[in-house]
C-alpha cells in the first residue's frame, strides 16, 4: 500500500473515522512517510557496520473545540491496525488537556512554489556494494598518511517520501533524497608524540557532489592544523571565525533563539528586541527554503504549509517577521505559520525548524578578514550559549593565533567570553567566501576585541 491512489483513499476514511468518533473533534491531520536508507559506519578505520533498510508507518492528529490534543501512529499499515491507531488517538484527545492557545491547523492551499533538485534518482536507486565504495575511499585516504592513527566516518544515503491530508481539505506530497558523509581523524606527531583531532562533513541532495576523498583530506588537514597546541596569555584582541566557527557562534544560536516556541516561553535572549537594532550594519540573517537543490529546502512545512524565503535579520535589526513559526506558535500570536514545522518521521509531531540558515557574504576578502597584528582564528568550540541570557564562554578545541595576519600555532587551554549580543555590535567584518554546511551558509566573520582567556603565566 504505497501508490497514490491508496494513500489517498487510507488517508480520506481515516480522517473520517477520526471525525465520526467524536462530535467534539475540531480538526484532523492524517500523515504517511517512507523512509529508505543506507547506512555504513567506520571505526578505526575499518567497515565496522553496514545496513540497508526501510521505515515506513501512518500517524494521526486530532485536535477537539478545547485545543486537547491526541495522536497516534502506527507502522503496521492493515486496516484494524490503523482503526485501533485512531481510536487510540481520540482517547488521548479526550483525556488530554485544554489548549486554548491552539487555533487550528494549516487551511487548504491551492498551489505550492516550485523548488527543484531536490530528489536524485542515483541516490534512490543506490545500493549497498556502491556505497562502500565511498566508505574504502576515506579508510584509503587515512592509510596513506603517516600522521593518520584511526578514523571514525559515517556514509548515510536516504530517499524519504511522505504524504499530509487534514480535515480543511490540505493535501500534499513530497519526495526526497539526501547523502551524508563525515570524516574525524587522528593524527599523531611523530617527534612531539602530540595527538589532535580533524573533522570534517557534507550534505547533499545528490549523489555526485559527493566527495570521499575530499572530506577525508580535509579532516587530515584540519587534524595536523591543530597539533603541537601552545597555552598563551589573556588577552583582547579581534576574533575571527571560520564558517564552522560562525555556525557555532552566530547561525546556530540565533536559529535557536528565533524557534517560536522558545521565544513566546521566553527562553530567548532576544526576547524584547524585535524591531530593534542590536548587531553592526553586517548582520544580514535569512531562512530560505526555495534554493533549488539546497539541503534545506522544500515545497511545503511538515503540516503542508507553503515554504518560503524570510528575512530575519537586516543591517543588526532583528526583524519584528523573523520568529520561525509552525501552525501551532503562528496561531498563538494570530498571524499565519512560516513554513518552518519540522518533522522528523511519522512518529513525532511536528516541532518547529530552519531551512537553509543563510548569514549574507560580505564584501572583504579572507585574507582582508585575517589581516590583524595579533587576534585569534576559531574553528570549533564544544560548547553552547545559554539562549535563555545569550552569556557565551567555552573552549576553544580548534582554534589558532594569528600574527601580522599569518595564521600561527594551534591553543591549548585556551577559552573565550562573550555574550552574543555583544558578540552581535562587534562584528566589522564579512568575509566574500563562504561554505554551505548542511543547512547552514556560513562566511567567515571578524568579531572586534573579544576576551580571550588564556592558561600561560
């Protein structure tokens, strides 16, 4: 039972079911997803796991006059399964509390934006011998090098389809491909006996942009950049980030920070500051999910409201427009869902996510970025702001000094201090280069006169 016309007629007598079991019920959501994927894992440097496999089940959503909500699921797609999954599912409504916050969910739409590449038949039709062919390509790549220990690396390809009906007449469809590859190495100096990490990742919707050996050389790179770590003295010099360490600082946080729900609970550090001005004229911030391709793209939400391209930030101002909203949070300040309702599989309801996180290059070079007498590069830290407050200190793992705009010796006990929205003022430089990880388009970025906590006497 996957054609269309099944899923269509499963979906029409389930949502009228759920409708004549209760005459309270207010509003019905049917969802069917499918999920295909191969999945192979490197532990020191070896195929340690390799699986191919599929998941595909139906859920409900009803919801009643008084907001009280029931849901159920169910990968068993037999006709009593899923008459007991609806009969479970208004049982849970009716024991379920009062929400007077919720409206009601996504209306009808007539037509939805075109978005293309999404979907890649070589990665639908891909088969496990091919796959581990990208798995040799990394373990080759870290062989090869004398410096190279072990490796962990991961290869995911994924082809997901999935269906939305509701009680307003909603109905959509949509197919999709992705590939995931990932590389962390250990290096090790011969002479100093120093060991460091390097990591490195890439998502993508097709297959051929895939590049093992790329990724794994990266790693390499990234692993003997960050050997023979030196402790150096406190000081306030320019910070500036590498795409990774701009995703980490600045894309990563304000995606949290800007999740609707987070916000009307308050657990946002820019609660109170829409429609103010709190970053330098080079904090430009977009949601866009309508790049043909992109990893973070689609056609429609995970409740089948059309996607589209949002502005949050323009010039340092946080746009009164730029909270990510699902039906439920959209309904709640009385204005219309963005598009930004997140699910991850049949089993959950939907939450609420970005598309493709997009900080807007600016107009220096790298090299213009680097320019500093003295300052310091950050690639990665491990740790996570406190969105509630914005307050930001951590470890910088991956970082290294740079002097007359040289990049220098990695840092060991090495940590900085900031809060993000002073983080936000500081920023006089972005970079013309930048790199798409994922769902994130990060540059890299110059943050004026930072604390950096340093362990040298």
């Amino acid at each position: 039972m996957e054609s269309k016309p099944e899923i269509h007629t499963l979906a029409k007598n389930s949502l009228n079911q759920a409708e004549s079991l209760s005459s309270d019920v207010k509003c019905v959501e049917f969802f069917f997803g499918k999920n295909n994927y191969i999945n192979i894992e490197i532990e020191e440097n070896y195929v340690k796991n390799s699986e191919i496999g599929s998941d595909s089940g139906v859920s409900i959503r009803v919801i009643n006059t008084k907001g009280s909500l029931g849901f159920a699921f169910t990968n068993n797609l037999k006709r009593k399964s899923i008459e007991k999954m609806i009969k479970n599912s208004i049982k849970m409504m009716n024991a379920g509390t009062t929400d007077e916050d919720f409206k009601n969910l996504p209306k009808q739409y007539t037509q939805y934006p075109k978005v293309k590449d999404l979907f890649d038949i070589n990665l639908k039709n891909l088969q496990i011998e091919d796959s581990i062919s990208y798995a040799k390509d990394l373990i080759k790549i870290c062989n090869e090098d004398a410096m190279a220990i072990s490796q962990s690396a991961n290869f995911l390809s994924n082809y997901a389809k999935y269906y939305i009906f509701n009680s307003h007449g909603l109905e959509a469809f949509s197919k999709s491909t992705l590939c995931n590859i990932s590389s962390n190495i250990i290096v090790k100096d011969k002479v100093s006996k120093e060991t460091a990490f390097g990591y490195d990742w890439q998502s993508s919707r097709n297959l051929k942009s895939i590049d093992a050996i790329e990724i794994a050389k990266n790693a390499l790179i990234d692993g003997k950049k960050n050997i023979n770590r030196i402790k150096i003295k406190s000081m306030k010099v320019p910070l500036i980030l590498t795409p990774n360490g701009t995703i980490s600082m600045i894309l990563g946080p304000i995606a949290s920070a800007i999740n609707a729900e987070t916000f009307q609970y308050k657990r946002s550090f820019l609660v109170d500051k829409r429609d103010e001005k709190i970053g330098s004229d080079y904090l430009n911030i977009e949601d866009n999910a309508l790049i043909d391709g992109a990893v973070g793209s689609d056609a429609f939400d995970g409740e089948g409201v059309p996607c589209k391209n949002k502005k949050i930030f323009e010039k340092g101002k946080f746009l009164r427009t730029g909270l990510l909203h699902n039906s439920y949070t959209a309904g709640k300040e009385g204005i219309e869902s963005t598009g930004n309702a997140s699910r991850g599989s049949y089993t959950s309801v939907p939450s609420i996510g970005h598309s493709n996180f997009i900080m807007t290059p600016g107009d220096f070079t790298k090299e213009e970025i680097l320019n500093v007498k003295e300052g310091i590069i950050l690639d990665y830290t491990g740790d996570s702001p406190n969105i509630s407050t914005g307050d930001f200190s951590g470890l910088i793992l991956h970082g290294n000094l740079i002097k007359n705009g040289e990049i220098k010796e990695s840092l060991n006990e090495t940590m900085f201090a900031i809060n993000l929205l002073e983080l936000f003022e500081k920023i006089d430089a972005v970079s013309k280069e930048f790199k798409v990880y994922g769902s994130f388009y990060a540059p890299y970025v110059r943050i004026k006169d930072v604390n950096i906590i340093g362990s040298a006497h």
